[in-house]
C-alpha cells in the first residue's frame, strides 16, 4: 500500500509580500485609531458603524473588531492566492489600499486638531 505523500509550495514571495504590507498598514490604521480616540475622541469619526461600536462596546470593542477583520481578510487573501491569484491580487491591494487611507485619515485628523 502506498500512501501519497504531500508536498507543499512554499507560499511565493510576493504573496507573503503583499499579506505583510497589507497586515501592516490594517494594524497601522487600528494602532492610529486608538491613539486618534484617546487624544480626541470619536467625534470626528466618519464610519458610524465604529463610531456607534465604539460609544456602545468602547475602544476595545472597535479593536477587537478590527482585528477579527484582519483576521478573517488574510484567511481569504491566503484561500485565494493558490486558487484565484488574480483575485488574490486585487483583495490584497484593496486590503492594503483601505488599511494605507484609514492610517492617512486618522494621522491627518489628528495632525489638524491638535496643530
């Protein structure tokens, strides 16, 4: 009886660079977030979903959010990227596109309120 062994691709290069820079500015966004709350509070918020989470389960309640969002994107991002690696590709630049405009939000936000 002969049993099959599995091998696995090591995951590319680009994949791995794409997940990082995207995992990156996601958190960049959070960790700017949470500074951005606690130095100004939630009223220049534009996503009433945070907002409204964050008046309702506070801070922690928003990161835990946040980071479960996270979480699942990199778990599709990696489901795709052997199977549909041009669905990979976009998911990753929108992921990293929204993670990059949320972490230039909040620092400019912040950056003009508190001069």
């Amino acid at each position: 009886m002969s049993h099959a062994i599995a091998t696995h691709e090591p995951i590319p290069r680009l994949v791995r660079l794409l997940l990082l820079m995207a995992v990156v500015a996601q958190l960049g966004d959070a960790i700017t977030f949470a500074l951005g709350s606690q130095m100004i509070g939630i009223g220049q918020e534009s996503n009433g979903l945070i907002a409204s989470l964050y008046r309702h389960a506070g801070l922690s309640g928003v990161l835990l959010l946040k980071g479960w969002a996270i979480l699942m994107t990199v778990s599709v991002l990696m489901l795709l990227a052997r199977r549909l690696p041009r669905a990979f590709m976009i998911g990753a630049v929108v992921a990293l596109g929204l993670g990059l405009l949320g972490l230039l939000s909040n620092t400019t936000t912040v950056a003009a309120l508190i001069g």
